[in-house]
C-alpha cells in the first residue's frame, strides 16, 4: 500500500470512529475533494452539516470564514480548520470598524455583506448573500440603496442585474485569486476553441464578466457544465473547480481560463494536514456568543428572502 492510500485509511478510520463529517470547498486539493463526504460551496456545505445529525466533529477543508459559518450554524458541533493559516484576504479587507464607519455615513441604508466575511463583520450586517445569491437578495430588500461587501467585483455584478444603487465597501474589496483573469487571456482561448462557451465568476473583473457566456457561482457553474450543449468550457474561477467539472462531465473538455489561477490560502490544506485535525481535534473555530447570535441572524435572513 502507498504512503497516501495508508494516509486517507488513517483518516477515514479517525472519520468514523469520532464520527466526524468532511466537507471540502469546490476549491481544495482534489485528493481532499475524493475522500470528502461533501464538496460544495461554502453556505452549500454549511447547510449540509445542519442536516448531519449525529455527526459530532464537523471538519471544513477550506478557509477561516467558512468555518466560522459552519460553526454559527451548528452550535452544537465542533468545527475543525485543519489549517490554522487558512485565511480569506478578501474578507480581511472589512474589518468590523469600517463597516461601523459606512453604518455612521449612511445611517439608514441596509447593509448586505457576502458570506466572505468574518463573523464579527457578519453580525453588523442586515443580511448576508453569496455569490449565488447575491442579486436576489438585493431584489427583494425593500430599498433601493444598499451598501455592500467587501468584494466590488460582485457589488458591480449586483447592480448590473438589480439597477439598485450598490456603495461598495470596502471601494475596492477583491479575490487577489480572480482577478488575475484577464480579458485577453480569454480572447486568446476563445480564438483557439471557437466552439467553447465561456464560465465565468461574478468575483472576476467587469471587463472579464461581460465576455462571459455564464456568470455564476462554483455550484452554479457545476449545473452550467451539466446543462450546456456546449463540450468546451472556458473556466474563470480558482483551479480546484476543474478536478470536479472534470469528474462530473468525463466527456466535455474544460479550460482553464488561467492556469496559474490558484488560492493559496485554500491550498493550504493537505492530506496530512486532514489527518492531524482529526487526530489532534484542531483547529476548532469558536465564536463568541453574542457575534455568533447576531451573524446566524444575517444568515437566516438570507435563507428566509430566498424561501420567499
Ligand atoms: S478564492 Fe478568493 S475569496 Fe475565495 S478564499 Fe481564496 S482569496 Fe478568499
């Protein structure tokens, strides 16, 4: 037996034995992706750990905002992160007194904040959104101004499908992994594979958006690879994604917009990093009561306008 089927045995044994449930962004490695019993986007997973009943240890193979959601929406569980330094920079750059700040400047403007964000932040907000949901959420918020972040590549997103006014806040809140798309990357493939549709994430730059034949989120361009007639798809969105469309649609040929596309922040993941987590029980991610309260609040928020 080789080093890493011993590994992934080790961790599966670990699994059951604490009855411990995986969950792995569409973003990590595809050795994590194969033995998780989820793979999805982060709400996507967080929902999924609600409905996993007996399961006692959640771990969240992805990043530090992840975990805290999984963590305020399972209260009774505890929320593993098998990498310590498994940091979003993009919901870093709203820190909690900057939002106070844009609160105190626009007093009566409702605050729409992306998942991206720390719980702390989440709990100033008044409703969360993802990606995939962003618009929707701005619809059916009964004002037509909003303030909205940390990532103004979705604000721009955001305003184009809904035509409210969207102040982004931070101004210039980004992914530093999707905006390194480039529109004439894109051109070059789409030269190349005249037949190939093209996929792209709302976290991408504008000018990358509107040559897209899709905008949408990770889960989103999982039923788009699905649904498209299309056999070549031009892909916009962190590499991780590919090992999954690839599984899922063995006969269609995905590109990667940019090869080099790469989070290093959910990368930091490993196999060996799995199995300390679940051996040692770390990282757990805990929030405090009160922050925890307030941000489940946002979430469920969400959760209510998208049932309406
Ligand atoms: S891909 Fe971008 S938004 Fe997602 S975790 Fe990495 S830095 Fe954060």
């Amino acid at each position: 037996m080789n080093k890493t089927q011993e590994l992934i045995d080790k961790i599966l044994k670990l699994k059951r034995e604490k009855k411990a449930v995986i969950l792995a962004h569409n973003y990590q490695r595809p050795e994590i992706q194969d033995i998780a019993d989820y793979i999805g986007d982060s709400i996507e997973l967080s929902r999924k750990a609600m409905d996993e009943k007996e399961a006692k240890i959640i771990v969240f193979s992805a990043v530090d905002f992840m975990a805290e959601s999984a963590a305020i929406l399972n209260p009774e569980k505890k929320v593993l992160l098998p990498s310590k330094g498994a940091r979003c920079p993009m919901a870093q750059m709203l820190p909690v007194e900057q939002i106070r700040m844009w609160k105190k400047k626009y007093p009566n403007v409702p605050v729409v904040l992306y998942v991206n964000t720390l719980a702390e932040a989440k709990a100033e907000c008044d409703v969360c959104c993802t990606s995939a949901n962003a618009a929707k959420i701005i619809d059916a918020i009964d004002a037509e101004k909003v303030l909205f972040g940390p990532d103004h590549n979705l604000a721009w997103h955001a305003k184009r499908k809904t035509g409210k006014e969207i102040i982004p806040i931070p101004e210039k809140g980004f992914c530093p992994t999707h905006i390194l798309f480039q529109k004439e990357d894109i051109e070059i493939l789409k030269n190349e594979y005249p037949n190939a549709v093209v996929a792209v994430h709302p976290e991408c730059m504008p000018e990358v958006q509107l040559i897209a034949d899709f905008i949408g989120s990770t889960s989103q361009m999982c039923r788009f690879a699905k649904e498209t007639e299309a056999n070549e798809i031009v892909i916009a969105t962190e590499n991780g994604l590919l090992h999954r469309l690839k599984k899922e649609n063995p006969d269609k040929n995905f590109i990667p917009a940019y090869s080099d596309a790469v989070c290093p922040n959910m990368k930091l993941n490993t196999l060996e990093k799995l199995y300390l987590t679940l051996k040692n029980e770390q990282y757990v991610v805990t929030v405090p009561k009160a922050v925890a309260k307030k941000a489940r609040k946002a979430l469920e928020k969400m959760f209510t306008l998208l049932s309406q």
